[in-house]
C-alpha cells in the first residue's frame, strides 16, 4: 500500500512539473509571437538613416554606381523593405521633414511615399546624381511619440539623413479692407469675416455647378442683315462691342449680348442661338 502511495505521490509531482513547465514554455512562446516594440524613440534632430529600423544593409554606392560624400557609415537604398523610426516632440504643430538623399533610377523623377502615424504621403524626388537637401514637406504631429515610415511602394531612393524640425511658418495678416472703395455693406461685412478667420481656419466648399452650368438655350438669335440680337418676340439685345466671331462660311457674328437684367447671353456655333447658365436655380427651389 504504501509503495502504491508513494507511486502516486511520484506520478503527481511529476504532473505538476510538467504542467508548470508547460505552462512557463507557453508564457515564452506567447511573448515571442506578441513580440516587443523596442525600437529607440529619436529627438528632434538629424539622423543617420542606415541606422534605422528596417534597414538590413548599409550600402556604399549603388552596385557600380559611386555617390560619394555621405556623412555616416553609409546610407539607406530603399529597395523592398520599409524604413521606419519613431519621433518624440513636446507639442501638437507643424514640423518640417528634410532628407539628404539620391536618386539615379529615373531621370523623370521617382515617386517616394512617407508615412506619418498611418498617412501616407508622396513626393516626387527629382534625379540627383549627388546628396541633395530635400523637403518632404511640413507636417502635423501629435504630442509624444510619432511614427514615420519610407515606404519602398515605388522606392529606389537613397537615403543618408533625416532631420525632422519645428517648422518656421510665415506669418499670415489679412486687411479687412476692400479694394474697391464703392463696395456693398454686404461686401465689406464679408470681407471683415474673411479677414477675422484668416490664418486661423479653413473654409471649405462644394460646387454645385460643373462644367456650363445649368445650361439655358434661349431663342435670341443674330440678325446679320441689321447687326442686332433678338428673339421671337421681337425684343432687341444689347451686343457687347468688338467681341464678334466669324463661323467656317465666313458669317460674322457676336459672341456675348446682354439685357436690362445684366444676364451674359452666349452664342453657340452648333445651333447659331443664344444661351446662358442659371447659376441661380439652387436657390430658386
């Protein structure tokens, strides 16, 4: 009996090891398939881009190609793989991002794509047979740390630095006052608006109209015989002088007439009438 105990004492500590280890060998597993973010976060500042995540060779030239004068111990050549790094800055604002970089693929310039915290951006980096100081662009970063990744979608740039700074913005005035001195009140009060949001904001719009417009085919036509614009009616248009055109059988006619409304008539060539765009009919309905 109590060799049979002390088998099963036996069988049970070896159980609970093995589960243990199991246990630990699957707390390793699960932490390697989670995987650790470690990548060093940089200032503000230049840096080296061959030092950067993502980057699995320093390259010296461009297999034959020699572009000398780079400032580490090499450089990036975006090829199949991103280059990413992460950036820490004090303040939400606007930050200017510049590389020294090389591009020898395509004389007509070579699309290269930057990603700031998941938006992509493109730039169109010209041939340069030399390291050349390159703006990217000015962008919005959020306070703490920033991600920003080269994306290699069409690549084949060269890379030796990266400097990331505070962009210097110029700074944006605008005068309340009109230029015409006769303008309507309701003029002014807009303009006194515009100026107040100027720099501060971003108005935005959607045009309703596209193309000709609301296109309006009217029955005026051109009376050659008496040099007069009229319609069915009888009723006679202003012409607007020295704006006359000349058809392929050489007829003359003119191109804009005009009534006591201001309404701007133009002359179309297929159908030899008058028309013009209601650009109103939005707020007719």
């Amino acid at each position: 009996m109590m060799k049979k105990n002390f088998k099963k004492s036996i069988a049970g500590l070896l159980a609970a090891l093995t589960c243990i280890s199991g246990m630990s060998a699957f707390s390793v597993i699960a932490e390697e398939e989670a995987g650790t973010d470690d990548s060093p976060v940089l200032a503000l500042g230049t840096h080296e881009v061959e030092t950067m995540e993502g980057v699995d060779q320093i390259w010296t030239s461009i297999y034959e190609n020699q572009i000398p004068g780079y400032s580490g111990e090499g450089f990036a050549y975006l090829t199949s793989s991103p280059i990413s790094f992460k950036i820490e800055v004090d303040e939400e604002a606007m930050y200017q991002i510049d590389v020294r970089a090389a591009q020898i693929l395509d004389k007509g310039g070579r699309l290269q794509t930057i990603s700031i915290n998941g938006i992509d951006y493109t730039y169109n980096m010209p041939y340069l047979d030399k390291w050349t100081e390159v703006t990217f662009g000015v962008f919005r970063l959020k306070k703490g740390v920033n991600e920003i990744v080269l994306k290699p979608q069409y690549g084949y740039g060269a890379y030796d630095t990266i400097t990331v700074q505070k962009a210097v913005l110029p700074e944006v005035t605008g005068d309340s006052v009109p230029c015409d001195p006769d303008a309507t009140p309701e003029t002014k009060s807009l303009m006194k608006y515009l100026s107040s949001v100027y720099g501060k904001h971003i108005l935005t719009g959607q045009q309703e109209i596209y193309g000709g417009g609301h296109g309006v085919q009217t029955n005026i036509r051109y009376d050659a015989q008496n040099d007069q614009c009229i319609d069915e009616n009888g009723k006679v248009y202003t012409i607007i002088e020295g704006d006359y055109g000349e058809d392929d059988q050489g007829n003359k006619f003119p191109w804009h007439c005009t009534d006591e409304t201001g309404i701007d008539y133009v002359y179309n060539t297929q159908n030899h009438v008058y028309g013009y765009n209601d650009y109103d009919q939005e707020c007719n309905y």
